[in-house]
C-alpha cells in the first residue's frame, strides 16, 4: 500500500507534462472572421505594452537596491505580460473593450465554437481542449490573439538562443537561424504538431517577432531603453505594428497539419472555396503579398521541404485545396490594393480607457465542479465555489484569469474530503450560475480534511486525515498530489501520499 501511494505523485507529474504539451499550442481560424468588418486594434495593444513596459520600470527599481540593468527591466516588463500557456496580454485582448475581434460577445463565441475550422474533430481531441483564439487586426494584418502569445512567452525564448548562439558562433545570421530552429523544433513536437497534428509556421513567425521586439528594448540600433542619470528612460513609444508581419495570418500562412488532422480540416476548409473570389478578400491577399518579405522563418520552412523533412505548407492552404483551371484573382500580387485606413486614436485616451476597465471590477462567485480517478477516494465528484473579481467589461466568454480563495466538497467511493484553498485558473465562465465551463490552466493550493469510509477505498475505513495538496487544471483535465497526516483511527502510518486525475476544476 505504501510503495503504490508513494508512486503516484510521479505518475501524476507525467501527467501533467503530456497535458501541458497537448495544450501549448493555442489554434485560431482566420478564415471565419473573412467578411466580417474589424476595426484595428494597433494603437490599442500598444497602449496597453507602452503601460505595463512603465509599469515594469517602477517595479524593477522597487525590487532591488542596486540599480537594474536593462534585462532586469525587460524580465520585469515579460512578467507582466505572461502566465502559463494563456498569457496576461492575451487574455486582455479577449476581453478588453478597446481590442476589436472576431468573433465578438457571447452568442458569436458559440457560433465559432461550433463552426471554427477545427470544428470537425473527434470527442477524444486534446488539441481541441483549449479554446479557439478570436481573430484581431493590426496595421491591416489579421491574426489570432494566440500570437500576441507566442510574441511575448517564445519571442524571449528565441532571444535568449539567438544571444546564447551568437556569443558562440559569432554570426548574427548563424544566430538568427539557430533561434528559429528552436522555435521549429518546438512546433513540431509538445508545442505543436506531436501532440495536436498542427505545425503553425504563423506562431513561429510571432516567436521570431518577439525575439526582434525583445531585441530591440535594449540591444537594437535605435533601443527603446536607454541609461540616464536616474535610471532607465524609454527613448520612443513601443510600436507593435513594427512587428507584425502577414505571416501571422493562419488564412495566408497555412499550418503544416497531420495525416489524421488534414482528413478533419480539410471538409471545413473547402466550405471557403467560393471565398477567394470575393473582392474584399481578393484586395487583402493581394496587399499581403505586396508587404510580404523573406523571413528566416521561411527560409528555415524552404529548407525542410527541399530536404524531404517538412511538407510544403502551401499544400494545405486554400488555393491548393480550391485548385481549379483558372487561376484565383487572390493569388497575384499588387493590382492597386489601397493601404487599410487606421482611424487616428489618441494614446492617452486608450491607457485611460485601460486604467479604468482595471479600476471598475465586479466581485462574484463562481461554481466549480469536476470528477476525479485517483488516491485514495478511487472514484469521485466535486462541488465548489470560488470568491472572485473581474473587470465589470470583461464577459469571459472565451477566458478570464480568476484568483481567489475557494471551498470544495468532494464525496467519493472511499470517503469524503472538504478543502479549503486559493487558486488561479484561466478558464471560461458560462450559464446564469456562473460555472467554470473550461479551465484550461490553473494552480489550487488546498488544504483538506478527509473521513474515509466503506471497502471500496485505498484506505482503511473510519479514518480521519488532514493535509496540503496542489491541483493543476490543464486543458480541462485535472491532475492532483498531495499529502495527508492520519489525526485519528487504527494504528497504521501516519502519513499518505495522494494523486488523482480526473475532468474539470
């Protein structure tokens, strides 16, 4: 009994790696958003870095007597972007009012998670578990509010292999292409196509953009921060169209997708065939390949395919799909595309916007269920209630980051358990009770009370536990260990081991 309770919380840990690698690589759908209007989010999502890379400069100074340098800011500044798979600044552009998207609102949001293009999957799908992202537009570009992630988590990643690999080689060139090698290697594996049959060259373009902008804080030509006499001074406005390239468009720069995924995607994507015609459609590809570059990312793609190691993406994209006699219109470049018309938008007003959505919160409870297989209750259920806040705009529809302390009661075959706790989890709130549909990644520190009973337990019966345990909600799994202090009844070893997994919170 001993050494198998001792042995979970490995099995657990095991767990919790494949889950978070069958749920790292968000996917999104550009073609749904195709004739929808979007107005451009640019001067929006540079308020928002242009804040927290100020916000990141009060804090890099209150955390250190010495005087920082400028990586210390840039860390500080990243922290404040990020958290685990569904970063800070993503889930701001979800939910805040100052970002366009599509889809929008609730109804919508279940419209394009019922018709998205990776809508046809079977029910055992880990690479579906994790939402959708909506479409954005920036500088006439659109994309997946999951880039906005890959630029800020991969994009320091890639900087920190470009720094490592030039400092070896010697080479800015040889550095750039050992840093996207990286991030191909990442697609191609837990980040990506190993687990979810999607290689997305899109997120790989976003990492390099990242890598760039990251680059350009404080190592650039023309750096953003610069030492004065009370510190570092930001030099210029961070711009993120500066970055952004058509290569982010999933809908132009097609993923490199399974055998398995292709056969689901493909019925979906042939449903745009009569799309490539329609002028709005045909005047943004057509201006996508005007501004389109040569990036080490596809130069790094076109060496795999001449290799025999990578399938060409443009296979799967929809001209290929769509191939008929004639020619589509969208595929040619120029003819006279005007440039998008960005609205002037007043920054001060935006961050002012931003403030006030941080400032005006609404405190609400929200319910919280799951079922679990584990140690030592074998089978059970969960109910529970989170006390928590989020901005009054924001509808969490898509996802909200939740904090806040928690009950749980948790009945099963061999016993009960009551924990008390707190808990972080990025999730999807839905329905009139406020339920926690989705939690696609979270931490839960518990503190528990357990009264074992019956035979149909791993545990002796009439038994009185208490202890600490940590559940991870992963891609709406949920795995969990802890370890319990018997307090009462028979006269066995003190201390347990637990573990679970199991569906929901």
């Amino acid at each position: 009994m001993t050494r198998r309770s001792a042995a979970r919380p490995a099995w657990a840990s095991l767990l919790l790696v494949a889950a978070a690698g069958w749920s790292s690589a968000l996917e999104t759908d550009q073609y749904w958003s195709w004739g929808r209007p979007l107005a451009d989010s640019a001067a929006a999502i540079d308020a928002k870095l242009n804040l927290e890379l100020e916000r990141a400069l009060a804090d890099s100074v209150d955390r250190r007597h010495a005087r920082p340098g400028c990586t210390d800011v840039v860390r500080a500044f990243r922290r404040r972007l990020r958290f685990v798979l569904l970063h800070d600044l993503q889930i701001w552009a979800v939910n805040t009012t100052v970002v366009a998207r599509s889809p929008e609102g609730p109804e919508e949001n279940r419209a394009y998670r019922r018709t998205n293009l990776y809508s046809n999957h079977p029910l055992v799908d880990p690479g579906t578990w994790m939402p959708i992202t909506p479409t954005i537009e920036v500088a006439g570009v659109r994309f997946g509010t999951d880039k906005l992630a890959h630029f800020v988590s991969s994009g320091w990643l890639y900087l920190e292999d470009y720094r490592r690999a030039l400092g070896e080689v010697g080479s800015d060139d040889r550095a750039l292409r050992a840093a996207v090698e990286r991030g191909m290697l990442d697609e191609s594996l837990i980040l990506g196509k190993l687990t979810s049959g999607i290689l997305s060259i899109a997120d790989v373009e976003a990492g390099f953009s990242g890598l760039r902008f990251f680059r350009d804080l404080c190592w650039g030509e023309d750096p953003v921060l610069v030492q004065g006499d009370q510190g570092w001074v930001v030099t210029r406005p961070v711009e993120i169209a500066r970055y952004v390239t058509p290569r982010w468009d999933e809908s132009y720069q097609p993923p490199v997708y399974s055998a398995g995924r292709w056969r689901k995607v493909r019925p979906v994507l042939e449903g745009y065939c009569d799309r490539l015609a329609d002028p709005e459609v045909v005047a943004q590809r057509r201006r996508y390949r005007s501004h389109d570059t040569p990036s080490p990312v596809a130069e790094a793609v076109a060496a795999r395919v001449a290799a025999g190691r990578l399938e060409d993406p443009a296979r799967f994209g929809l001209e290929a799909v769509c191939a008929t006699a004639d020619p589509s219109p969208s595929w040619e470049a120029g003819g006279g595309a005007s440039e998008p018309r960005m609205a002037p938008q007043d920054a001060a007003v935006i961050e002012t916007a931003i403030l006030d959505e941080e400032l005006e919160r609404r405190r609400m409870t929200v319910l919280v269920a799951g079922a679990q297989l584990g140690y030592p209750q074998a089978i059970s259920a969960s109910i529970g209630a989170m006390l928590t806040s989020k901005p009054t705009a924001y509808h969490c529809d898509v996802v909200c980051d939740l904090r806040g302390p928690f009950v749980e009661l948790e009945p099963g075959l061999g016993g009960a358990r009551l924990s008390l706790g707190w808990a972080r989890v990025a999730g999807r709130i839905g329905g009139r009770v406020r339920m926690l549909e989705a939690g696609y990644f979270g931490i839960a520190y518990k503190l528990s009370l357990l009264r074992t009973w019956g035979d149909l337990g791993w545990l002796a019966p009439d038994r009185t536990h208490a202890g600490v345990g940590l559940a991870v909600p992963v891609a709406q799994a949920n795995l969990e260990i802890g370890l319990l202090y018997r307090l009462s009844g028979g006269d066995d070893g003190r201390w347990t081991m637990t573990g679970g997994v199991g569906w929901g919170f």
